[in-house]
C-alpha cells in the first residue's frame, strides 16, 4: 500500500494534485471543506515533488496520434519554477480562507496547477495544454469580482492569452510537422544538464513560439494586458494572477530560448519604461502591475545572457519574485478589502490600525529593492553580476537604473502612500487572521531567504556556481557597500524632493498606454471608417461586409442553438468559428510544410 | 506655671496631590503595534531626524567606498561614489519626468469606462377615480 501511494508520488506530475484539488473545491462548502482543498493540494504537490522519480528521466508519458508526450520530467530548472509555484499556492489558499466563492477557489487550485503541470512536462505538446489551462483558468480570477470593468478587461484579456496559444500551436505545429522532434531532452545539445535554449531561433517555428512567450511574458507593447487585467480583479484573485503566469513565460523562455541575444534588450528595456508609468499611476495595484513587468524584465535579460550565472539568476529572481510579488499585493488586497479602494489619492495614515499589515508591505518593499539581507538582493546581483561580466555595459546602466526606479514604485511609494503619509482618516480594522498569516508566510521566506541564501542556491540549476558565488561574491564588503550605496542616496533624492515640494501629487485618473490602440484608437478609427456618406464606408459595406455577414448567417443557420446541428451536438456558432480558425491555422502550417 | 507652647507654626498649605495624567501614546483607538512601532515617527521632529540619519549613512557609505580596496581592472563602478551618485541622479530623475508625463498621459478615470447614462426619474401614472386605492 505504501509503496503503491509512493509509487503513486513518484510518477504523478505534481500539478495533478492541485488539478484534482481544484475540482472538488467546486463542491467544498464550509470552511473545513475548502481548506482541505485549498491547502491539502499544494501540500500533496509538493510531497509528490520530493518523493518525485529520477531526475532527467521520462517519468510519465502517453502516445498521442504517432507522438510521445512526456507529462513528468524534473530537472534543476523545472524544479526551482514548480516549487515556487506550490508554495505560491499554498500561501494564496491561506489568503484566500476568509471568503466562499468556489468559483475563485476551484480556478485558483486548477490556474496553479496548470503552472506547476506546465513546467515539469517534457515536450512542446504538453507545454500547450498546460499552457491553454492556465489561460483558461486565469480568466475566471478576473471575472469572479463581477464589475462591469472586470467583465470587460477579462474580455481582452481572453483575447491575449487565446493569441498566446493559437501563437504557440502554430509553433508547435510547424515544429513538429518539419523536424518530428518536439520533446526539451531531445533538442537540447546531449549531455545538457538542465536543457536550456533548446530552440534555435531560425528553425521552424521558432519566431512564432517566441511571439507566444512574449505575450505572457509581457514584452514591451504586448504588457498592457497584465496592467488592464490583474488590477481589476478582486483581493484574493490579484494574488493569484501576480504569481504563474509571467514566471511560467520566463521558464519557457529559459527553456527554449537563452542565449537569444535580442532577449537581453528587450528585457532591459521591460526594467526601465514601467518605471516612468509607475511614478504618475494612482492605483497602487496598478503600480505594483507595471513593478511586476520591470521585475520580469531582469529576469527576461538574464535569460538573454543565458550564461550559467544568468540562468541562477533568472531562476532565483523567478522563485523570490513570485513570493515578495505575492506579499505585495496581498498587502494592497488588505487594503482593498478593508477600505474598499486602493487608490493613493484616497489612502495614507493606515499604519494607525494596520500596522501588520504595514509591516509586511515594508518586508516585501525592502525584498523588490534588493535591499541586503532580503530575498530580491540574493536573486537580483547573480543578473547583476552576469549583466556586468558579459560586457553589455549600456545593458548594465539600464539595468542599474531599473534598480534605483523599483525603490521608487514598489520600495517607497506603495507603503508611504498606502500607510503613512497624509493622514486620510481612515481608520478601517486590521486584515483578518487568515491574511495575515499568509503575509507572515511570504514576509517569514522574505527575511528567510535574505538571511539564509544557501537553501535557494543549492535548487538553482546551476548548484556549483551558486554555492561559489554565494561563498565569494553574494555578501563581499564591496558588493553589499555598493547596493546600500545605490539605495541610500536614492532614499536621500527622495527625502529631499519631499522636503522641497518637488514630488508629483498623487491624482486620480488613468495613465494612457499602448492599450489606447485598441480601447480607443481603433474603435475610433473604424468608426470614421465606417461613417455614412464616407468612400470607405460604402466599398466596405458592398464588399467585405456582404461577404461576412453572407457566410456567417449561413454558418448560423446551421448550428444556431435549434437548427440541426445543434439539436444533434450542443455546439454554438462561436464554438464552431473557434474550430474553425484553429483548423485554418493547422491547414496552412501542413500545408507550408509539404 | 506652665508653658504655653509656642503656637504652632501653621504649615504651608499643601495642595492636593493632582493625579498624575498617563504619557498618552499615540492616538484614541490606535492598534497597540502601531503605537510600539510608528507613532514616534508622527512627531514634527521626526522628518528633520530621518534626514539627518539617512545623510549620515550616506557619508559613512561614501567613506567606506573611498576606502574600499578594489581589485580588478579599474572601471566606472570603481570610482569612489559612483553608485551612491547614480542612485542619487537616477532617483531624482524617476521622481522629476512624473510631471511632464502626468500632465501628458493622464485622462479623467472614466476616460475608457464612462459612467452608464442616469436614468430618468420614472413618473408613477395616475391613478383612476374610483379605484381601489381611492
């Protein structure tokens, strides 16, 4: 019997338990029942882990349609990314203990375990299963706070990730129409431990999986759905959404594509620019939103560097992020639940009533800034390191440059405007129990982490050079007085701009981004387009609009809800446009392949 | 023949002991964690005494790099309060490009979700004579 539940652990992809926990969460009532569900399946996930088979081996594999996919592989990279992610959920099903929605509770469980799934698969396939599941998933975190907003910002955030797997099974498609080849083990260059940049870039499909990893990574000009999407979902669902998705991207991208050059500038240039909408924007969730881009971009540019150094540090910036991150905005999710808004404009003087809360905030403002002795110090200064010795130097300032701009979003202006400076008069209670031990849990890694470097060292992928490094270089004289250095006199600018009245006023409003193109540019485009008595508007209505309206009544005719089809198959008109799309994108990639 | 003792000297009045008032700690209603941690910090005094504290560490810090033995190649890290300065620059930087861009890239918040149209006070329809209600 024990060793059948071993045997069991040792060959179950460890997302599966989350998954099945998801499941029954749809039925838990009670708060017994639900935390069961919610904190006994990241506890089962993260025993099947460490009882999990041999590394570098196909643990768990099907046939599918002339193909292996391999559903469980663990190796050094997928295992420092799935843990994170457990012990994300675990401290998102802590949080989330105060409320009943099995709506939030069941997609959570079922988003982390597709995360978790998604990095301990082998192959390309597989990856796109876990890959849609947590698209789908994720979708309902934004929906479930049931506002007119959140309806729609979940809209084009569906449009997003289903252009993210449509992407991403084009790639796969050509790939494994043209070479057959589509498990990491196999492409990656033999004896490759872990399997990294498995992908070279001018092979078939590859630009087109990548354009898939950029979506979720957030790449400059495809960011703006995180920052529409995640601070408009509720307390608990803003946690959740902070923790899998982007990381999931990074390890993709670190398991496909490191060494990419272009990866190195364009996580540079992720580091810098949300800066800049950070220090105007008002909602403090939309801050730490734009924060969340400038952190994935450290660690898109150390996948860029893709020296083992880099990877270490793409790695251990993943799993600190996902925590530090996550106590963020469970702190802003306090707020919200207790004051109704996390506004800047409308908040200040919280510490009075919230201190713990208060204290957290600090705790995870003092990990992003790399503070030493905290968790993002440890993470950040391995990129750090691997920006400086590759020579980049243009790279290197504007990384550093990120590095004093994230003190000033996340490190100072989200606790200062959130719980002290002008008093707003809010008096409102401490967050319940249940939140404030799921800050403690992040704060307590925080600190942890900070302190006691070594346990992270010894998961990275690369265990020789952390250890060495955090023996030479992590805590030298010069490296940490240069970090206070960095950080000091930032603190000092930011003393002084106070003092002289030279720091812009919180104000209510919205900070126009690139998503301008497409809630208000295109619409306002097509509409001048179409406006009557215009030449445009006349050849499109003859032409173009005869012709859709033409084949899309006929395609209603026979699968609306009622017509044969449909009594037949419970199947609706946008369904069958799904599979009919799809099927257009497999026909045209069999069809360039032959 | 007896003494008449010296009348006795009236002693000063003593005033009644005033009882003395608590040391109130922060404020009516504020968590006990609070007042231990940050009500210290609500004192005027305190925004001059941070200043003071974090220019202090600066100049320690600035010191420490000057006498810091390097090794290596020399390179602009290297120079003595290069991080300390660009940390400085880069902050203020950040700080200073809010107003520009505030007053070029911020709308009113419904700019892309306005609010929904008010609807019109509904007028009850009269009611007939000789109705129920009448």
């Amino acid at each position: 019997m024990i060793d059948d539940i071993v045997g069991l652990l040792a060959f179950a992809n460890p997302g599966f338990f989350l998954i099945v926990a998801g499941l029954f969460s749809v039925i838990a009532r009670g708060t017994l029942a639900r935390a069961a569900c919610l904190l006994g399946g990241p506890v089962l996930a993260l025993i099947a882990l460490v009882y999990g088979g041999e590394w570098a081996s196909d643990l768990s594999a099907m046939n599918f349609a002339g193909l292996k996919l391999i559903l469980y592989r663990v190796d050094s990279l997928s295992l420092v990314f799935g843990l994170a992610f457990i012990i994300a959920s675990l401290i998102c099903g802590v949080y989330s203990l105060h409320r009943e929605d099995w709506l939030q509770d069941s997609t959570a469980l079922i988003y982390a375990g597709a995360a978790v799934g998604a990095v301990f698969v082998g192959d390309l396939i597989s990856l796109f299963i876990f890959w849609e599941l947590t698209a789908v998933a994720s979708l309902f975190q934004v929906l479930a706070r049931r506002t007119p907003e959140a309806s729609q910002a979940a809209m084009r955030y569906l449009a997003f990730q289903i252009a993210s797997g449509v992407l991403l099974l084009a790639g796969v498609a050509m790939r494994a129409g043209q070479t057959g080849i589509i498990a990491f083990a196999d492409m990656a260059i033999p004896g490759a431990s872990p399997p990294v940049g498995v992908i070279d870039i001018s092979s078939p499909g590859a630009v087109v999986i990548l354009a898939a990893f950029a979506i979720k990574a957030g790449f400059p000009l495809l960011h703006n759905w995180i920052q529409d999407a995640y601070p408009k979902a509720s307390e608990t669902g803003t946690v959740v959404l902070s923790a899998f998705t982007t990381k999931l991207a990074v390890y993709a991208l670190a398991r496909c594509f490191a060494g990419l050059d272009a990866l190195i500038w364009i996580g540079a240039i992720m580091t810098v620019f949300p800066i800049f909408f950070a220090v105007i924007e008002n909602d403090l969730r939309k801050v730490l939103s734009y924060s969340l881009t400038n952190q994935v971009g450290f660690m898109v540019a150390a996948v860029g560097f893709g020296t083992e150094l880099a990877i270490n540090g793409a790695a251990a910036h993943a799993f600190v992020h996902v925590i530090y991150k996550s106590l963020l905005f469970m702190t802003m999710g306090a707020v919200l639940l207790r004051t109704g808004t996390t506004k800047a404009s409308e908040l200040g003087g919280l510490h009075r009533t919230m201190p713990w809360t208060a204290l957290f905030c600090i705790i995870g403002a003092a990990s992003i800034s790399a503070v030493p002795l905290f968790s993002g110090f440890v993470a950040k200064s391995m990129t750090m390191s691997a920006a400086h010795s590759s020579g980049e130097w243009i790279v290197w300032i504007l990384l550093l440059f990120a590095s004093a701009g994230v003190l000033e979003h996340s490190g100072l202006k989200v606790p200062y405007f959130a719980f002290f400076g002008h008093d707003s008069g809010k008096r409102p209670e401490e967050a319940p129990f249940n939140m404030l031990f799921a800050m403690g849990m992040a704060a307590a890694l925080c600190v942890g982490i900070g302190l006691f470097p070594g346990w992270l060292y010894q998961l990275l992928p690369y265990r020789d050079l952390a250890e060495e490094y955090l023996a030479q270089d992590l805590f030298s004289t010069s490296h940490v007085i240069e970090q206070f250095e960095l950080l000091t006199f930032a603190v000092l600018a930011f003393l002084l701009l106070r003092r002289w009245r030279m720091y812009p006023e919180e104000r209510p409003g919205v900070i126009l981004d690139v998503e301008w193109l497409w809630r208000k540019g295109g619409p306002a485009a097509l509409a001048w387009l179409g406006r009557p008595g215009g030449f445009a508007a006349a050849a499109w209505e003859t032409t173009v609009t005869s012709l859709g309206k033409g084949v899309f009544a006929g395609v209603f005719q026979v699968f609306a809800p009622g017509a044969w089809v449909s009594r037949k198959f419970p199947l609706t008109a946008a369904a069958v446009w799904t599979v009919l799309l799809l099927g257009l994108v497999a026909a045209l990639v069999m069809f360039s392949s032959l | 023949m007896t003494d008449t003792p010296p009348p006795e000297e009236e002693s000063p009045a003593v005033e009644p002991r005033q009882p003395v008032e608590p040391i109130q700690l922060g404020e009516p209603g504020e968590h006990p964690l609070s007042v231990l941690l940050f009500s210290w910090m609500r004192s005027e005094q305190f925004g001059r005494f941070l200043l003071g504290c974090v220019a202090a560490a600066c100049a320690a810090l600035f010191v420490g790099d000057v006498l810091l033995a390097r090794h290596g190649p020399p390179s602009i890290e290297s120079l003595p309060g290069f991080m300390g300065a660009f940390g400085f620059a880069a902050f203020a930087l950040v700080i200073l490009s809010g107003f520009p861009l505030g007053r070029l890239l911020r709308r009113p918040e419904t700019y892309y979700d306005p609010p929904p149209p008010e609807t019109p006070p509904t007028i009850a329809p009269k009611r007939r004579k000789g109705g129920r209600d009448d």
